[in-house]
C-alpha cells in the first residue's frame, strides 16, 4: 500500500497516510486514506483541489456531509469488505 505525507501550510509537522484507494468523480480525484495500513482506524476522503500552477498535488477534507456520503459509497462499491461509518 502507498504511503503518502501531507503537509498544511504553515505546519512544520506533517501527516502520514496509506492510499487504500483513489478514484474519479465528475473530473475531481479522491483519495481514501487511513491512518494504518492494516486493520480498523481512522480514514479520511480528501479531495484534489490542485490547480495547473500547483507544484505539488494539494488536497483537503471533504467536509460536506452529502459530498463524504456519495464518495463513501463509492468507496464502499469499490472496496467490497471495507465499512465506512460516517
């Protein structure tokens, strides 16, 4: 599984995640990550809001509830023995 660190602005300390998974809706990307690589955990959606000047891919939390609930179906779709509680 791919580890990936993400870093806020103005943060000096970063976070690391595993990629369970990524897919594409409407033109945007999502990335489900969680906090361990095996097991249960805390699992975050992240939308890429990256913009063509963007060095780097730039990603936030989906915060909207009706937006988390249809990507985590879609997760949940895909990844067939994985439960996303919200």
């Amino acid at each position: 599984m791919e580890k990936v660190t993400f870093q806020s602005p103005g943060e000096e300390r970063a976070a690391e995640f595993y990629v369970v998974e990524q897919t594409k809706i409407n033109g945007m990307d999502y990335l489900l990550v969680a906090e361990e690589e095996e097991g249960d955990c805390d699992a975050l959606i992240l939308k890429d809001i990256s913009q063509e000047k963007d060095e780097e891919a730039v990603y936030e939390m989906v915060e909207s509830e009706e937006e988390l609930e249809y990507i985590s179906r879609v997760f949940e779709e895909i990844l067939d023995d994985v439960d996303l509680s919200i």
